[in-house]
C-alpha cells in the first residue's frame, strides 16, 4: 500500500499483506538467521536451564509469514541446526538415539508451524484475491478514500475506466450528472476504517443513466396517457349527457306529437291538451334539471344524499315512462313495494337509475306478444336493512356473451346503443354503496336489479 496516500494502490496491494521480492528478502532472511543465532547465544549463555528453544518460532514465524513456506523451512533447519550443534555438545545423552530423536521432534515441530503459517498466508491471499476478484467485477464503480486528504486509496476496475486516477468532483449521495462522462449515477456513500487504522469513505457510483431515461420516457408516456383519458372522459361526459337528455326530450316529443294529433283531429278536448302540454313542460324542467345535476357532478363529484323512500323512486319512475310504454303497447305494474324502504340517496340520479331500466325492459318486450309486453318494479328489504329496487320483463334476456361485460361502458346488443346506460347506472349504485346485477326472470325475460343500504325502519 502507497503510505503516503498520494496516488491510487494496487487493488491486491491495498488489501492484502505486501509480499516482498528479491532484493527485499534478503534483509527478512538476515533478520531471522541473526535472530537465531542470538537465541543460540542466550541459550548457550544459561546453560539451558531456561530452555529457550521454543524462542527460535519467532524467526521462523517471521521469514514463514514474509517470505513464504520455502523461507521458514531455510530458518527451521538452521534453528534446528543451532540446537543440535549447540545442545548435544554441552548435555549428552545416554544413547546417541534419544539425542538425535529429540533433534527430529524438535524440527518437525517447527515445520508444522511454518506449513500452519504458509496455508494461513495463503488463505489470506486467496480471500483478499476472491474479495478484489469480485469488486473488480462490479458495474458500479468502487473507490476508497481519505476522509481528510480526499486521495483515493482504493478503486476498482469500472471506476479507473470512468474516471482515471482523481476522484470526481461529487460529493453529495443521491442521482448527480458527470460532465466528464455525460452520465447519470446514483452515490452512496459509507464511513469506514481503513486497513491501517485512518477514517476513510467508502463511495459506490453506480450508473442509472439508462434508467432514468427509461423513467423520463415513462413520465412523458403517462402525461400522454393522462392527456388522453382527459379526451376519453370528455367524450364519454358528451356522450352520458346525449343519453340523459334523450329521455325527457323524447318524452317531450311524445306529448307534443300527442297535443298535434289531438289539435288535427278536430276534436281537440281542452283539458288533454293542457295536461299534455304540462307533462312536456314537466320533462323540459327534467332536461334542466339533468344539466344542472351534471355540472354539479363536475364541480362536486360526491352526490347530494337525502332521505327518500325507494318505493317513491320507483314510483316516479314508472309514471316518467308510461309516456313510452303506452306508445310501445306494454304494462308497467308496480309490483311487491316493501314496508320501511328508506335510503339516503340522491333522487334525481335515482331516478335515473330507475328509469333507464324501465326503459331496457321496455325496448327488450315491445316486439313481443302482447301478453310478453308487460313490466314489474318491485321493492324489498332484506334481513339486514339493504334495499333493492328490480325491474323484471319477459323478453328474451341477455346473450350469454355479454353478461359477463354487461355493465361495462360501450358493450351493447342493441343495434344504435352507445353502451353507455348500464355502466351509468353501475357507477351511480356504486357511488351509493351498492351494487346492480342481472338475472333470469324464470324460465323467460331479465331481470335488474339494485342493492343499496337502508335506514331500518
């Protein structure tokens, strides 16, 4: 490692003890023969009453951890060697076998800690060279540096490639823009402790230029979505509108067509003529009304709840379209009407609700025979309070390919429908709390039908 700080190390030298050549082992080598040859001395010195044998692993462990396995086994034979020399000379033994054996001992013993020491070095090698191994493989480009001298001490293969030698000059973690490399990258930066004991900080410039262009690509895309759905929504407001206004304006139609025939026919009774001409007035009111509720629903979109009773609602309802079932030769009868039907609900769009069904049932019978040609609305309430409102015919039904997207917008099998009535009507129960569903009335016709919560009786 560079001590000074100054240049950026080698990746292996910055993690790794500094293995040393040629010209540098031969102070190592001395270092450890003298070292030997002074524990030699000393031992010699006491009269090997303090047995410092054991002394002669600290150069053997010295030139074994600098210079490798080949080095310490060079420093044992001469430590052995010193012993044997120096020991057998001063206390002989009994047998020349015993003295001899315990040279064996001696030196096997020191051999073991040099391999012990060499595979440990070894081992700290090959972990530091799978750790730099991987670092050098990373995309993202790794360095160290000097919390104070803000020298890079260690950087990996992606970063001299980016940025050379010299640490940019970014500082702050978060997405920041190189002007050198015209490129995006996401710093994160960590404190750490160097391997020679300095405050050091870690960075970690990873690149997210693609990805940021992908979500700059992906923002323009749901502006351009959103820009969209706004022409989406408009049209399909232009369209609710267009269906809204069409029935009271057809009504109107129906009743000045009737005040026609009436006033043509010579035999025009006052009394008809003004009471169609006030039910006309009546369904412009309602046209008024359905644009004055619908730019509220603009301005406010949550409906004005009151207190109603359903059994009203259907009963508005029905005399709303009698006009049209008249023309059309079918009955509308109230059916079952339910004690205690109260609900909090906006009753304009209830009505509407109502009344877009009796109409459905009206068009779905009004080709039939005339004792198909009949319609029911009935109410009731259940065990928890909820009530429901149905209207049931004796058509032929839905198709079975539509009824699983019966109430989504523009699904019709209506020839001219815009598909829009029954989604409506979804979207107004549900604003209410409830749902609407179909079913089969029996064995022939439909029948629709709305949930929503009640108020007990």
């Amino acid at each position: 490692m560079n001590p000074s700080g100054n240049r950026p190390v080698d990746a292996l030298a910055a993690l790794r003890p500094e293995w040393l050549g040629v010209a540098s082992a031969v102070p190592v080598l001395a270092a450890s023969f003298g070292l030997v040859a002074a524990i030699a001395t000393l031992d010699h010195m006491t009269g090997y009453e303090l047995r410092l044998a054991i002394l002669y692993l600290v150069p053997i462990g010295f030139a074994t951890w600098k210079l490798g396995a080949i080095a310490g086994t060079f420093v044992t034979a001469a430590a052995t060697l010193s012993w044997i020399l120096a020991f057998g000379t001063s206390h002989p033994y009994s047998h020349p076998f015993y003295f001899y054996w315990e040279g064996s001992l001696t030196g096997v013993s020191f051999l073991v800690i040099v391999v012990l020491l060499a595979r440990l070095r070894q081992a700290l090698a090959r972990s530091d060279e799978r750790f730099v191994t991987v670092l050098e493989g990373l995309e993202a480009a790794v360095d160290v540096e000097d919390a104070r001298a803000h020298t890079v001490l260690y950087a990996n293969r992606h970063f001299r490639e980016s940025f050379g030698t010299a640490p940019p000059p970014f500082r702050d973690a978060g997405e920041i823009w190189d002007e050198r490399t015209q490129r995006w990258y996401l710093l994160q930066s960590q404190p750490l402790r160097w391997i020679d004991g300095r405050a050091a900080l870690l960075r970690v410039l990873s690149d997210v230029t693609d990805s940021r262009r992908a979500r700059e690509l992906i923002e323009r895309h749901r502006e351009a979505a959103h820009r969209t759905s706004r022409l989406v929504a408009l049209g399909e407001f232009a369209s609710a509108i267009a269906h809204e206004l069409n029935q009271p304006l057809a009504a109107i139609a129906t009743y000045n067509n009737t005040c026609l025939r009436l006033l043509q026919s010579g035999a025009a009774d006052a009394t008809e003529v003004r009471e169609a001409m006030q039910k006309s007035r009546d369904q412009a009111k309602r046209a008024g009304a359905i644009i004055q509720r619908l730019r509220e629903i603009l301005r406010q979109p949550a409906p004005a709840f009151v207190e109603q009773d359903l059994n009203d609602v259907a009963k508005a309802a029905v005399q709303l379209a009698q006009p049209e079932a008249l023309e059309s030769g079918v009955s509308l009868e109230l059916g079952a009407r339910a004690q205690g039907a109260r609900v909090r609900v906006d009753r304009l769009l209830m009505e509407q609700v109502a009344l877009n069904l009796l109409r459905n049932a009206i068009e779905a019978v009004e080709s039939l025979s005339p004792e198909r040609r009949r319609v029911t609305v009935e109410t009731a309430v259940d065990s928890e309070g909820r009530a429901t409102l149905a209207v049931s015919d004796l058509g032929e039904g839905v198709p079975a390919e539509v009824r699983e997207k019966l109430f989504d917008a523009f699904v019709t099998n209506k020839p001219g429908g815009l598909g829009l009535g029954l989604s409506i009507c979804r979207s107004v129960i549900e604003a209410h709390g409830g749902t609407i569903r179909y079913e089969q009335n029996g064995a022939r016709g439909a029948r629709f039908a709305f949930t929503i919560p009640g108020l007990g009786p």
